[in-house]
C-alpha cells in the first residue's frame, strides 16, 4: 500500500477495504486514488482471498471527490489541469475495473454520505448493504462536470435509462429505502446493525463455491453485450467446466448426504 488514506485487512479469506479519509468524509483525493488502485489490485491477485468488503471509516462511505483538492487545482494552466484530472480518474478506473473483473464476489457496506464517485463505488460491487441513514447523489452535475467510476455504465443497467437520467441530470440527494427500490442496493439495515450484517454475509460468501461465483460474475457482467445463443453457449460452457471442480463433486455429495457442503473453491 502506497499510504494509509486507503486501508487493507486480509483475513479469513475476507479482504477487506476501508476508504480511510474519515475527516474529509472519505472524499477523493491523489492519495486515496493511488491506494484505492492499489488495494484492488492486490486483492485481485490474491488467491488466498474469497470475498471482499469495501466500506468506509467513520460516519460516511465516501462523499465524493475532494473539492477543496479540486480548488487548488484551479491555478494550473487548463491543459495541466486536465492532465491532472485524467491522471487521477485513471487510477480510479484501474481499481473498477479491477472490482468488476476480480474472480471473487465484492460487497459494499455504506452509511452516511454515498456520493459523486462514492455512487460509481458502490456501482461497481457485486453486492450492496445500506444502512437505513444512508443518503445517495451522484453530485457531477453540481460542479459542472459529467460522471465517471463508470456511473454512466452502471446506472443506466441498474435502474434504467430514465432512472439513471434523472439520477445524473438532477443530482437530487435520495435515502436509503429509494436506493432499495431502485436496485442500487441488496439491503437496507438499522445503521447499528450494518458492521453485524456485513461480517454475516461476507462470511457467507467466502464460505461458498468461489469458483462457481467467479463463473457466474463474467457471466452477468458479459450478458448485456451477448445475444441470447452467446449466452446459452457461454453458461454451457462455464457449466460444463463447473462440474469439473472439487466443489461440484462436493456439492453433489452434500446433496445426497443431506448435509452442509464444505466448498473450497477448487
């Protein structure tokens, strides 16, 4: 890790990241892009690791970028600026590539703000936990720029067209039970209970046939670019290959045996 804006636990198979600016509201700044980048990229190569958390210390998950960064860029020449800019924002893209492609299932735990890039964050997990005083803006708009942390990938398939318009255009502030209904998040619980449910279903997650959940992300995450026969081909295939694992031989046998399957990710 390059420095402690972003931090990395490894443990129990569960990586978790923590967005590690809590008095800047976990806003984004260079420092934090480089480590985010980091940290994706090491639990992207990291075998040892079954499932990753991406959460945020303090009161919030992330309040976007840091505006007050962005003011003191403001002095540079424009084509400095901009090379500044598209510096940052491609570490930021490197790490959601990174989130969307890892070969193992990624849940965000978010409270409080989750906002301009915080949105494109949460975005790119696999999976989402709200707590129920969680607010959400994409917040672009209000300084004058479009989105990026491939929001406008994201949203439009998430919510669809008019949805993911309205969220970019307006940039109004919604709660928690909206995002619920929205399918931007999995579940909504009590704020005390968030820590509790997140560890709950990491857990369970990293428990499970790993395997098989990285087989079943490329497929999902490749679905909207294939016509229906690419994708009876490509789940035939990953199927196929499936049954070729420990964990299929295992799963099979638990079946049969009526009990819990130990799955190994093998």
């Amino acid at each position: 890790m390059s420095n402690d804006a972003v931090l990395l636990d490894i443990a129990d198979g569960i990586a978790t990241i923590t967005l590690n600016r809590p008095q800047a509201l976990n806003a984004l700044d260079h420092a934090m892009a480089h480590a985010l980048r980091d940290a994706a990229e090491r639990v992207e190569g990291d075998g040892s690791v079954r499932a990753v958390v991406m959460r945020g210390a303090g009161p919030h998950f992330m309040a976007g970028g840091d505006i007050k960064a962005f003011a003191a860029m403001l002095a540079a020449h424009s084509d400095q600026r901009r090379a500044d800019f598209e510096r940052i924002i491609g570490l930021v893209h490197d790490a959601v590539t990174r989130l969307r492609r890892m070969d193992k299932p990624v849940l965000a735990s978010v409270h409080g703000a989750v906002a301009g890039f915080g949105l494109s964050l949460l975005n790119a997990c696999d999976l989402a936990l709200a707590a129920d005083n969680a607010y959400f803006t994409l917040a672009y708009c209000h300084i004058g720029t479009s989105p990026d942390g491939g929001a406008t990938w994201g949203l439009p398939r998430l919510v669809g067209l008019k949805q993911a318009m309205e969220i970019a255009l307006l940039g109004d502030r919604f709660d928690a039970a909206r995002a619920l209904a929205l399918g931007l998040v999995n579940r909504v619980v009590p704020a005390a209970e968030l820590e509790t449910a997140t560890q709950a279903l990491a857990r369970r997650l990293a428990a499970g046939p790993t395997a098989a959940y990285a087989k079943t992300k490329r497929l999902l995450g490749e679905s909207m670019n294939r016509t229906l026969a690419e994708q009876l081909l490509a789940e035939q295939d990953s199927f196929a290959v499936s049954t070729t694992t420990e964990d299929f031989a295992e799963g099979v046998r638990a079946f049969i045996e009526k009990r819990k399957p130990e799955f190994h990710g093998r």
